[in-house]
C-alpha cells in the first residue's frame, strides 16, 4: 500500500499553477481544494495538474463558507453540495471531501439529510466523503459514531483535531469509538489538535509530542484498516492553516511559525511514520 500526500489549497496565497510546483517540488503526490466554478478556470487547473503529474481532492463546503450560516436549510446545502461536486468532476478528483450540513441541526434531521447527500454522490464514481468538523454534524465521535450505523454507506474524512476542542482533550480516552469509526475513514487530515485548541503552534514541538503522538495513533489505525481492505494507496492531506488557527504574536499578529513550513515537516514526519508502519505491518 502506497501513503499519498496532498497539499491543501487553504490558506494559500499564490496561483494554482504555484501551487502545484509548490507541492512537486516538496514531493507530495496531489492538491487538496474547491475547484473552480467556471470551466475555463477548470480546464486550465486540470492541464496544470496533468503537468505535474498531480492527483487531485475535491473540497466541497456548502453553507457560504466553512462555518455555514445559519439560516442555510438542508436543500440549500445539497443543492449546493451537487453544484460543487458537479463541478469537481471537470478535474478528475480521486475522492471529495465534503463540509456541509449544520452542527444545530437535531440529528435525525441531519441523518435524513447525510442520508439525500449519499443518494446525489451515488450520480459520480468517486468516493464522496464527510469531514469530521466543527459547526457540521459530525462534531464530536460519538454523533459521528450514531449517524454512521444509522448510515452503512458513509465515508468519513476524519480530522479528529477538532474533536479535541470539542471534547477538550485528546482522544486517548475514546479509543473505543474512534475504533469503530475507522473502518468508516476514508482519508485523513493531519493536523495535530490540543484540548484548547485545533492547532498545535508546531508539531516538532517538545512539549506537543503527546499530541502528536495520540494522533499518530489513530491515523495508524485507519491505514491498518485500509491494509486490511487491501487498499492499493491510501490519502493523508497535512493541514495546518491560518484563520484564527495558527497562532499570532498579540499586538505585532506576526504568525509563531510558517504553515507551509510545518505542513511539509508533517508531510515527511508522515511519511517516515508509514514506512515503519509498513515496515512492521
């Protein structure tokens, strides 16, 4: 099995043409991010990651932004969701991971609605799959956990460090249901949470090595599920960003660290940890 790393596309700056020598450059396999809506945009980014010989992960956020607003209803969001996703297609991606529905919702509203949003990806021949993210349904494990087994179809992209803000710890105590939930995984964010935070100011930090580790933990039990279903690659997309997520220095707001630095440092930390998973496997 082969460990694919993706470059996400948030929080950066630059063209997509640089970002794409960006990611070659640092030897990661693909582009993680919305695709464009217009056809020409759409049509210029895929001769672009034909170029680089990227592959590609359709980011598909619904509700105007990644927090939704709130008075977006259910239809809204999958009409929405099928515009976004229709328009992915143009570029070819390995698989969509989807932010969409609201954390307020009552959950058999939002079963009935993950439950319509399946019926719409079964149209596309690409794993369409659920973020596990503040402000959308799948916010804490054990939600998550209950909309799964209501819905054996589901595909998780799991990025458990916002469920360490949530739940205010790392997941160490919820081995049980992360457990139960990696078969459902499907692609992985890394980025490393803290039990006040989404976002450790760097992960080679001494003092974050607990978290890092207790992530690690679980991204090995997902690939170890993936083994096991006989998964030729398996997808991890480092995503350490801005927005409030990385700290500042106050008065001066002069960001503690780089981002695009931390996530090639996660990028080969990663990397190193799959051979010896492999290695060991």
């Amino acid at each position: 099995m082969q460990l694919k790393l993706f470059k996400t596309l948030w929080g950066h700056q630059l063209s997509f043409e640089q970002a794409c020598e960006q990611a070659s450059v640092a030897n990661f396999q693909g582009i993680e991010g919305p695709a464009p809506l217009d056809r020409n945009d759409q049509q210029q980014w895929s001769g672009m990651l034909r170029w680089h010989d990227l592959d590609y992960i359709a980011e598909i956020v619904t509700g105007g932004d990644y927090v939704p607003q709130r008075d977006w209803t259910p239809e809204q969001h999958l009409e929405e969701f099928q515009k976004r996703l229709e328009a992915s297609m143009s570029l070819s991606p390995l698989l969509a991971t989807c932010l969409t529905g609201c954390d307020a919702w009552e959950e058999s509203k939002s079963v009935d609605f993950y439950g319509a949003a399946l019926e719409i990806a079964k149209d596309y021949d690409i794993p369409v799959c659920f973020e596990t993210h503040r402000s959308r349904p799948l916010f804490n494990p054990w939600t998550t956990l209950r909309m799964v087994e209501q819905l054996p179809e589901m595909k998780l992209t799991a990025d458990i460090s916002h469920w360490c803000v949530v739940c205010e710890r790392l997941m160490d105590s919820e081995l049980d249901t992360l457990t139960q939930l990696a078969p459902k995984v499907h692609h992985l964010h890394a980025r490393v949470g803290y039990d006040q935070g989404p976002q450790v100011p760097h992960p080679a930090a001494p003092e974050y090595q607990p978290a890092l580790h207790s992530h690690q933990n679980f991204w090995q039990t997902v690939w170890q599920n993936h083994l096991d279903q006989q998964r030729a690659f398996t997808t991890m997309t480092p995503e350490f960003g801005p927005d409030g997520y990385c700290h500042l220095l106050p008065f001066t707001q002069a960001p503690v660290a780089d981002i695009w630095q931390i996530n090639q440092w996660m990028a080969e930390t990663e990397r190193h940890h799959f051979n010896q998973f492999m290695t060991q496997a």
